[in-house]
C-alpha cells in the first residue's frame, strides 16, 4: 500500500451552507470532487496526522464508495484511528455521540439529511468538531478557503476495507475500528429516560406509528422501541434504509409524511405517531387527530423535561433558532430559565450547550435536541415524549390543550417556496432589506409594523457575530413574519416564509393555523413583492 499524492485545483462552489456541503450526488462523484473537499477539511483544521476521527452516514447513494474514499485519505493523511459504523452507517445524532463518548478529534457525516438520495438527487459531508457539534463558521470558512487554495491531496492505494461486521482493521498503519451503529446510542437513550415507565405503557396497550422513510432509523427505532420498550412488532414501518430511501423524500413533516398522517388522522389511529427524516435528526410527532407543530412540541418538551430521569434535576436554559416560535420562551419565563435566540443551524447551538447555558434546543423545522449530544436528535425527541407520556398518561390531545390553556397558542406555519431563480430570489430579499427602514410605523391590512430588521446574532460565549440571518417584522399585536433564504438546497433558491401569532383566547385555540394566519400571510406578501420578485403567489410545501 502507498500513499499516492494527486495533484489538483481548485474547484469552484464547494461553500458549506447551514449544514455541510451538500450537492447532486453527481456533482460529488465527479473528479477530485470528494477529494479536494476531504483534504480541504483536513487542511483547515490542521491536518489528522495522529488523529482519531469517526465516520459514517445515513446510507444513502454514494455513502458507501465515499467512506472508503474518505478512509484511505484518512490513512495516507497519518490518522491513527477512524471509528466508523457498520456498513459506514451512522445516524447523525449517533456519531455526535460517538465523537463525545471516544473523545475524538471530531468526524465526518455523510448526509444530506431529508434530501430524497440516489443517483439523481442529493449527497452531503459535513465535518464535526470534537465537541460532536457541526463545525461552527470560523471552521467552514476556513475549509471554504482551503478549497479554493488546494493544489495536492493525498490517498492510499489500497483495497476497499471490510466494513460488513464489528471488528478493528488495518489500513496500511491507520486502525478502523467498525462499530455496531446503534448500541452505544441505545445506551445513551436508556440512561436519559425512564424506560420501565415506557415499557409499561406499552404493555398495556398503547399503540404506536414510526416511520423510518427507508432511512436511517429503522434499525434504531426497532432496536430501542420494538426490542427494548416492548412496542408491537411491525410499529416500526419502512425500517429498512434504503439507498435511494425507497423513493421517498425523508422529510417528516405533515407533507412528505403524508401516510404517517393519513393513519394518524384516520379512523383506529394509533396513540401515538411519529417519524425520522434521512439521517435521524429530525422529528415529526403526531397524536391521534392531532398534529404537534415543532415549535409546540419544543414548548411542551421544555414543561415537561423532568418528567424523564436524565431531566430530573430541571434545565439550564433553553434556545431556538430564531425562525422557531416565541412558544418555548414563554415556558422558559414560567420556569424563570434563561431563552436563546440563535440563527437557523444546529451549529449555533453548541457553545451554549457546551458552556452549561442551555440544556434543551430546537428549530421549527423539525429539530429537537439537547445536551446529550451535539446535533439534533430525531429518536431523542420521540422517547421524550414517550416518557412524557407514559408518567402522565394523558393523551397527546390533551397534554397539547393543557399546555395551550396554561401558556397561550402560539399559531405557527412555514411556507416554502422552492426552486426560485436565485437572481429573482436574491433581488426580493435585496428589495425587502432596503425597505426595512420605513416599515415601522405602517398598516398592512389591519397590521401594523412595528419594528423590522435584517437578524444578527452575537454568540454570548464566543463573541462572533453572524449577520444576514433573515429578515424580520414585528407586528404591533405580536404576530411575526420572517423571510430567508435556505442555505441546503441544491436546486435554485428555497424562500422559506416563517409565520407567526400568538392566541390568549381559549376560545379560539381550534382554528386551522392557515386561517388563523390569513392576515399575517397577507401581509407578509405585501410587504416583500413575492409574486412580483418570484412569480409565485402560493407556497409549494406549507408545514
Ligand atoms: C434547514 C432548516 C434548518 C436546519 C437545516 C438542517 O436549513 O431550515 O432549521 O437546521 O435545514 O437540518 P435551511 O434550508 O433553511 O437553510
Ligand atoms: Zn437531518
């Protein structure tokens, strides 16, 4: 086996966004593509010579030739050791555990996350720091920076590495050790929440709906729900990750989760439903008749944390990015816990997770987490609620209309509005931040504007500042708008329209959100030109 030095250039565009580098699968199994990106990486944190790193990925295309890829860059670069999950899976949550459980120098995910995978669609890599959090901007700008600088990377000319069973291998001096993906994390999960309470639940009849989407979840969700907790076999449903996930986009959410909603809406629905997206870090639950909004499921996790053992003891604080709904701060007042606001991104959560400052997290697109790892865990949030429930034994309807009557109903929706021309798209927004100045003050169809700004975010550990994090409009009655632009399309550019009103009157905690938001909607049209910029005057996806 030699270490082989390639000489290359630069290739254009390799720019990480709100998660990782993510592209058509294509363009990544172009020449030098994965390469040049994987020793940029390398280079931007000081290379990996004597140093141990995980790996793996959520299955999808492709997540099986860039692993050997990736492992033999690995061993010419002069790492010692890379741990690495059977077959080269890991969820995402998994392998945050495992750089913090192994105390690594980090590693690498491949992912696209809810991005539908195959030949056609979506692949992604991300690189997490030692912490097992997404590498935070000073980071990706620098990996950004090494690609656009890269003249060599280095490879071994080796043999695919057996990655089928657990066992420690050989790489020409570099130890790979492939571990059983799930059983550390199903250890994890164990020690966070009471799972007698859960079993017990079961055992009496409850019924749950997972849909693992052919992705990544299935053989987790199996393992801890159908095996440790006693759900009924076959609760699990699409439990065998697929590499194309079957044809499905992973995304849980009310739309590409159309089955999960259709059962849990229909007739002789199970109790509870819930749903991963490709690389397990997202999360949809859903009741019987009821759909749970993140940004509620958020506020209602943040109540009822010390319900599960691993929470007992209360919670240091809580954060949400900045689009997710104002519903957890109203819980965290309540408890008189300190709230975070960051920009959208798990990664601009983890120094107030690492400084002790808040113990629960969560975006309104799907994410909810909290200190036991550093990205956002999909499963984590499932068994939270059942913990949850199982303590209280009250329905999702009714923990959802006991929280509303305590705090308020904060209606919320997200409408995207996606594969835009990005000059159409980057004009609106262009348009809308010049406009901000004169807002304050206007009426727009029965609201009035109170205050509007484009969001910056100072890191209250660290100090850095990220600007441009979308813009915002405040009106006087409290409703909200948000507008930005999606940094994880490969396609054109997403708008995603973030809506946002807050209810007191009990007697108007039923309405459909859509039309509870019809003003708000309304004038977020107005006020940014939509279908004038774009050509659109309806969303494609409304969550
Ligand atoms: C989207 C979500 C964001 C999430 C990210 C990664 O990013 O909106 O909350 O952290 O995916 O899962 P966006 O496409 O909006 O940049
Ligand atoms: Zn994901």
């Amino acid at each position: 086996m030699t270490v082989e030095t390639v000489a290359t250039a630069p290739i254009a565009g390799q720019k990480p966004g709100t998660s990782g580098l993510r592209k058509k699968t294509h363009v990544f199994m172009g020449p030098h593509y994965l390469e040049n990106f994987v020793q940029a990486t390398f280079d931007a944190i000081g290379g990996v010579a004597g140093k141990t790193l995980v790996l793996g990925g959520d299955g999808r295309y492709f997540n099986d030739r860039a692993a050997q890829v990736i492992l033999r860059m690995a061993a010419a670069n002069g790492a010692v050791r890379v741990i690495v999950g059977t077959g080269a899976i890991l969820s995402t949550p998994a392998a945050s555990h495992l750089i913090r459980l192994h105390g690594t120098d980090g590693g690498i995910i491949l992912s696209a996350s809810h991005n539908p995978g195959g030949p056609d669609e979506d692949f992604g890599i991300k690189f997490n720091t030692p912490n097992g959090g997404p590498a935070p901007e000073s980071v990706t700008e620098a990996i950004f920076a090494r690609t656009q600088s890269i003249a060599e990377y280095r490879i071994l000319s080796a043999q695919d590495l057996d990655l089928s069973a657990p066992g420690r291998r050989d790489l020409g001096g570099m130890a790979v050790d492939v571990v059983d993906p799930v059983a550390d994390y199903a250890a994890l999960m164990e020690g966070l929440f009471d799972f007698a309470a859960i079993r017990a639940l079961f055992a009496g009849g409850f019924r749950m709906r997972m849909d693992s989407m052919c992705a990544v979840t299935g053989p987790y969700a199996r393992e801890i729900l159908e095996r440790r907790l006693g759900a009924a076999p076959g609760t699990v449903v699409n439990a065998t990750p697929l590499p194309d996930f079957g044809g499905l986009h992973p995304d849980p959410n009310p739309v590409w989760a159309k089955a999960l909603m259709d059962e849990m809406m229909g007739p002789d629905a199970p109790d509870f439903g819930a749903a991963s997206d490709g690389d397990g870090d997202r999360n949809m639950v859903v009741g019987r008749g009821i759909y749970v909004s993140p940004s509620d499921s958020l506020a209602v996790l943040a109540a009822n944390a010390h319900l599960a053992p691993g929470y007992a003891g209360g919670l240091k604080g809580v954060a949400r990015s900045m689009p997710t709904s104002a519903a957890v701060d109203r819980v965290a007042r309540a408890l008189g816990l300190p709230a975070y606001e960051t920009p959208t991104g798990w990664k601009f959560f983890g120094n107030l997770l690492d400084a002790g400052r808040a113990t629960l997290c969560g975006e309104e697109s799907f994410g909810t987490g909290s200190d036991h790892v550093r990205e956002k865990d999909g499963l984590w949030a499932i068994l939270m609620w059942l913990n949850i429930l199982a303590v209280r034994r009250q329905s999702v309807a009714d923990i959802l209309a006991d929280h509303w009557a305590r705090y308020g109903r904060t209606y919320y929706s997200r409408h995207d509005f996606e594969a835009i021309e990005s000059a159409r798209a980057e004009a609106m927004m262009t348009a809308l931040r010049d406009s901000l100045a004169d807002l304050p003050g206007q009426a727009i169809g029965g609201l009035t504007v109170q205050a509007a700004d484009d969001f910056a975010y100072a890191d209250p550990v660290d100090g850095s500042v990220s600007r441009h994090q979308g813009v915002r409009v405040l009106f006087a009655d409290g409703s909200r708008i948000v507008l930005r632009l999606s940094g994880t399309g490969t396609e054109g550019a997403t708008l995603r329209l973030y809506l946002e009103r807050f209810e007191p009157d009990p007697a108007r905690f039923g309405l459909d959100p859509q039309d509870a938001l019809a003003p708000v909607i309304a004038a977020a049209h107005r006020i940014a030109r939509i279908a004038e910029f774009t050509g659109r005057s309806q969303p494609d996806v409304i969550t």
